[in-house]
C-alpha cells in the first residue's frame, strides 16, 4: 500500500468517524435544547441550572449512541474505566458549555431567550471539539493492532470450517 492510499485510508476512516460522532452529537443536540427549553420555560429554575440538567440528559442520550452506533468496533473492555472517563470528559465539557453561558448571563446580563439559546449553542460547539478529542483519544480508543489481527485470523478460521457455499 503507498504511502498516498494509506493517507487517503485513514482520512476516509477520520471522515467516518466524524459523521458518526456528528450524527450522534446532533442527536444529543437536539435533547440538549429540547430538555433546555422546556425546563426554562415551564419551570422556574434560573437558566445555567436549566441548561445543566439539560446537558446530563443529553449525555446519557449521547453515551448510548457513542458506545453502540459511532464506537461500537472499539474496544470493549473495561466498560467501569470506559464509563469514567466518559463522565469526568463530559464533566468538564459541561463546565466549557455552561461556563460560556453562565459569562454570558451573569457576566453581561444576556438573558433574553434567543441570547441564552445562542450562547448554549455557542458553548455546545466549543465542548463538543473537547469532548471529540477527549472520547477518541481516552474513552473509546481502539483495539490493540494484535488484537484485531487475532479477531480477524479466528473469524477466517470459523469461515474456512464452513462447508462450500454456506456463509454466515
């Protein structure tokens, strides 16, 4: 394989990868500003303690999706220290999202509906970079090169077992 398709190989997995964390992030955006909008506007709770909730629901949303759709070919071992480092990113990628809009409202006193939704959707990009990085690189890393080999040869072992023309 030269040194360009291997580029290209790792870029189309990268561009994968993105639209799968992307589709999944989209997802939890949506409950994100669902959850938001409806405990601001049917309760009285000020509006960083709203957009907080409204991010742990959207987390646990965005765990599920991540673990079994965008990263379900990753290594799935170790599900405690997996989960853990889940929560500990997601926490400081609450602190970025809801300290921008905690700046925000008491900061500079942008309070107004369409100013708070600006400035959690602003926080929300920013914390969704971070948690990009921090997820691929510490919580859903991939299987070890020996490992996926080892995978691969005992899937083509139980394949060649099998009588002509019987797939699985």
């Amino acid at each position: 394989m030269s040194e360009r398709s291997a580029l290209r190989s790792r870029l189309a997995a990268l561009v994968q990868e993105v639209a799968k964390f992307g589709a999944v992030g989209g997802a939890g955006v949506v409950v994100n500003f669902a959850v938001f909008n409806a405990v601001r506007h049917l309760t009285e709770i000020p509006v960083v303690r709203a957009s907080i909730v409204a991010t742990v629901v959207a987390t646990g949303t965005n765990y599920v999706g991540y673990r079994y759709f965008a990263y379900r070919d990753r290594d799935k071992q170790g599900r405690t220290k997996e989960l853990t480092l889940f929560l500990l990113f997601s926490v400081i990628g609450l602190v970025i999202e809801n300290g921008i809009l905690y700046t925000a409202t008491y900061g500079f006193d942008w309070d107004s509906p369409l100013q708070s939704n600006f400035f959690k959707f602003l926080g929300i990009g920013i914390a969704t970079l971070f948690r990009f990085w921090s997820y691929r690189t510490w919580v859903f890393r991939g299987m070890p090169a020996r490992e996926a080999v080892q995978t691969a040869e005992s899937f083509l072992a139980d394949d060649a077992q099998l009588p002509s023309g019987v797939r699985k």
